[in-house]
C-alpha cells in the first residue's frame, strides 16, 4: 500500500508544483487555453489552474502523510483506500470526457492512463485486501 500512496503523492506533488508555479504553461501543455482571445478570461484560468496545483500539492503531502507507517488501523486503511478510489474514478470519468471533447493532446491521454493506473492498483489493492 506504501508504495502506491507513494507514487501517488510524488505524482500529485509535481503536478502541483507545475499548475500552482506554471499555470499557463500547464494550461497550454492541455492544450485548454490559447493566448488568442479575452485576456481577462486566460488569467482567470491560469489563476484557476493556480488554485488546483495547490489543491494538488496539498493532497500529495496528505497522501505521503497516510502512506506511513503511522496507520495500523486495518478499517483506516480500507476507507483510505475507498476515498482514494472513488478520487480517482471520478477524476477519470472527468479526464476522459475533457480529453475527447475538449484537450485531444498526448498529455490528455497520459494523464488519463496515470489516473486509470492509480484506480487499478489502488482496485487490486481493495479486492486483495492488501494493505501493507
């Protein structure tokens, strides 16, 4: 369980650094926002995807925080493990529509590949009642 909450949190962390630091450069890397347009409605974006990259960077470190040894309790644990699931199967069902109607970039795909790895492991991990 360690190390997928782990690789979990490292990847949280980095894309929170990259969206709080570079929120338009992150922006343009999804291919959402161009600079042809409103400029008001771009910086209202990057400082939205600003936002986000702090909501991820705090979601890393409370992630690494459960990853430790700390947590004995078998029934916490498993409702880590739900919470982290029912996280991910939604930020893959909102990945997925975003990527095919809306980025259709590489780095859509990549993220909804990330995504759809961490809820199989995170799955197996549920179904094996491996916490550990």
């Amino acid at each position: 369980m360690s190390s997928l909450l782990r690789f979990n949190a490292i990847l949280y962390v980095i894309l929170g650094i990259a969206f709080a630091l570079y929120g338009p450069l992150m922006m343009a890397f999804f291919g959402i926002m161009d600079t042809e347009g409103s400029a008001r409605i771009y910086w209202y974006a990057a400082s939205f995807a600003r936002m986000f990259g702090a909501s991820l960077f705090g979601f890393g470190f409370l992630i690494w925080a459960a990853s430790g040894s700390l947590l004995e309790n078998q029934v916490i644990k498993r409702n880590i493990v739900l919470a982290l699931i029912l996280g991910n199967f939604i930020a893959l069902i909102v990945a997925l529509t975003q990527q095919v109607s809306i980025w259709g970039t590489l780095s859509g795909w990549l993220l909804v590949i990330f995504i759809l790895v961490l809820l199989i492991g995170y799955g197996f991990m549920l179904i094996r009642n491996s916490w550990d």
